[in-house]
C-alpha cells in the first residue's frame, strides 16, 4: 500500500497536513515556515538553504518576485581566489558537468523552498493568483477535493506545460505549419535537427517489402509521424511512461496519423521484426532526478544498450536501425567514441553510414553557459545501423558522414 506523503505544519497553533504534490526527487521540507508579504530575501534565502519549507500566505505575485531574489542570490558569481603559485588543477574527466549538476541540484533545492496551497479544486486562494485549475487538471488528472501543497517552481512548470499544450511547437521538419503539443512531463521537440535527420536519411530497401516501423521511446510521437508521414505503412511506437502513450495519441490523431500507428506501453522493443528501427535515448549518461530529466539522462546509458543488444534480433533482413545520439557526452568526458563503437560491435551490428547536424538552439552560442564549450562543439548524429555478415566485415564499413 502507497503511503501519500504529506507535508506538516504549525498553524494557528493548530497542526495541519496536506497532500506532498512534488515530483520525484524533491523531499518533504522537514521544517515549515509560513511566509508572507513581510519576510525580507535575505531571511527567506537563509531559511531556504536550511532547508526549510515557506509556505506562502502573501500576495502571489511577490511570491514570484521572492522567488526572482532567491535566484539571483543563488547565481551571483562568486569571487574565487587562486595563488599565483599554485599550480593548475589536474583535468578530470566529466567534472565540469558534474560540478554543473551540484549547483544546478542546489539552485533546485533553494528556489523549490518557495510552496504553494492548493485547494481540492486546484485553485489558489492568495490575492492576485491566477486561476491554475484547468493547468492543473492537465497535468494531475481531475480534481478530487483534495487538498495539497506544492512548490511555486512546480506551479510555474505545470502553467508553462499548459502554454505548450495550448499552442504547439512547431516542427518544420514534419511539414509546413505541423505543430506537436507535447503533454506535462512530456520531453518538448523543442530541438528539430534530430526530426530532421529521420525526415531526411535515405530509407532502407527494406521497407519496400516489409513496410513496418519501430519507434523506441515515442515520446511526444513526432518521430513516429515523421516515418508515418514519409510513407511507413506500419508504425510501431512504445514507451514505458503513461504521460508519453496519452501525448502521443493526441499528437498522432492531431496529424491523422493515427492509423498508421500503434502504440504499445512496453520496455524498449514491441514483438515481432520491422525493416526500420528508430531510437532516440537519452543523451547524457546521469541519474534522472525529474520527470523530464528522464528524456535527458540514462543512468549508465542503460537504455542505448538495450537498444544496441536488442536491435539485430528484430530487424528483419535488410533492416535497419537508426540510432540518434548527440556527441555531447563525450565532449564531457562521460562516454567515449570508442564505447559507443564497442557497444555497437558487440552488439553485432555495423555501422553502415552516419549523417550529422550542428544544433542550433540557444544554449550552444551562450557564452556564459558553464558547459559552452562543450555545447559548441556538439553535433547530433543519425547513425545507420545494419546486422554484421560476412560482406560488411570484409568491406569495414566505416562510421563516416554521408
């Protein structure tokens, strides 16, 4: 039996309790303050990297312009002081990153100390709140009259979810004017060359004769209609999240697609072979500490091998699987080129040509960005895969771009 967890407080010199509505990763604040129009930053700051929880009883927007305070004390640089006589720290693999992850954990834990009461309606019972019930109910399911509590970063996440779903984001490479509208939780194709990749590899012969797809981790669903729309009678889709099996749905019948595809709530592979195989996994080998990181990080890259060792058995003669991978794991020195080329070898499959596109969203021209480097010189990648035999081993297919 579930226990809901429940957040505690003195009130009115009355306990009270409510539904904990956080999600994974973010413990129940151990002690609760209530805070209002009248507590300064400074203390706010100092009771939030203590870890306790301010529950907010002001005026909503000063919640918000608090948690603004918060952040910029958070990210105000700090003065580091080197001697000129020390020498230059040695170069460790990853830590950058992983140093960028400590203090991103930090500014989480920080800025999620700022809670919001929710009635068992979803409404927001502060002066100047706006009305987040219908917000809610897209990301939490109908309202059951049950109270709850939440951060304000929370709050603002399932708002901005509701904002995507609203309007749709546009993905050019699925036709003019096509939009998907990606669900709560559910990772955004905010970043198209990888679309753009799968809407423009050569397709395999095989689907002349065996016109059946897999797509691995549907996600939103707009690979499933990126093969759908190129012509794949047979799509199939599958995810383990409940959230990713609705959005697509939604996406693929918004697309009139939805004949075309089938979708499955499975591990990795449906039964049965197709002549094209499509993953997209995780880019970054790191533990997932929310609902969207999990389209982000893949603890031990877990999820690619599965892929990889799971893939030659269902391609169907003369298939092919098409692996869409970023490089930026080992421009951070978390994944080397040659693991991934051993994962692949040992897999038994080879490598039968690659086509790569520079990524043009924000982060890779923000200077400023601690990982900049490493974003600048990211390329994702569509990499074809085939089943080894004895004519690719004698012709040593490399991996180069096409």
């Amino acid at each position: 039996m579930n226990v809901q967890p429940e957040l505690v407080w003195t009130e009115d010199n009355e306990t009270r309790s409510l539904f904990w509505r956080m999600d994974q990763g973010a413990a129940v604040p151990k002690k609760v303050a209530l805070a209002d129009d009248t507590m300064s930053a400074d203390t706010a700051f100092r009771l939030a990297c203590e870890g306790t929880g301010l529950l907010w009883r002001g005026d909503f927007q000063n919640a918000r312009q608090l948690l603004q305070a918060l952040a910029r004390r958070i990210d105000k640089p700090k003065k580091v002081r080197v001697k000129k006589s020390e020498a230059a720290p040695a170069v460790v693999p990853g830590a950058a990153f992983h140093t960028h992850r400590q203090a991103q954990a930090h500014r989480s834990r920080v800025l999620n100390q700022v809670l919001i009461e929710l009635q068992g309606d979803y409404g927001v019972a502060l002066r100047r709140a706006p009305d987040v019930r219908q917000a809610c109910t897209q990301a939490f399911g109908p309202a059951n009259g049950q109270g709850s509590v939440l951060s304000l970063r929370s709050l603002q996440g399932v708002v901005g979810a509701f904002e995507w779903r609203k309007n749709g984001v546009e993905v050019p490479a699925l036709g003019e004017a096509l939009k998907i509208f990606p669900h709560y939780g559910v990772f955004s194709p905010i970043r198209g060359e990888y679309v753009a990749l799968v809407a423009k590899a050569p397709w395999p012969a095989a689907m002349g004769t065996h016109s059946v797809a897999f797509d691995i981790g549907v996600g939103t669903g707009v690979l499933s209609a990126a093969l759908a729309r190129r012509g794949a009678a047979q799509v199939v889709g599958t995810d383990l999240s409940d959230r990713a099996m609705a959005c697509a749905k939604d996406n693929l019948q918004r697309l009139g697609v939805q004949n075309q595809v089938t979708l499955l709530q499975t591990d990795l592979f449906p039964p049965g072979q197709a002549a094209l195989v499509v993953c997209n996994p995780p880019w970054l080998p790191a533990r997932a500490t929310s609902l969207l990181d999990q389209a982000v990080y893949d603890e031990g890259s877990q999820m690619l091998k599965g892929f990889l060792k799971g893939l030659p058995e269902h391609l169907c003669p003369g298939g092919e699987g098409w692996l869409i991978l970023s490089d930026l794991a080992e421009h951070l020195g978390l994944r080397s080129r040659q693991e991934l080329m051993g994962w692949i070898e040992a897999a038994g499959l080879v490598v039968l040509g690659r086509m790569d596109a520079k990524p043009v969203h924000g982060k890779a021209q923000d200077a400023t960005d601690p990982l900049h480097a490493a974003r600048a010189a990211e390329v994702t990648s569509l990499w074809r895969l085939g089943v080894v035999c004895e004519g690719h081993r004698d012709e040593g297919v490399a991996p180069t771009g096409e």
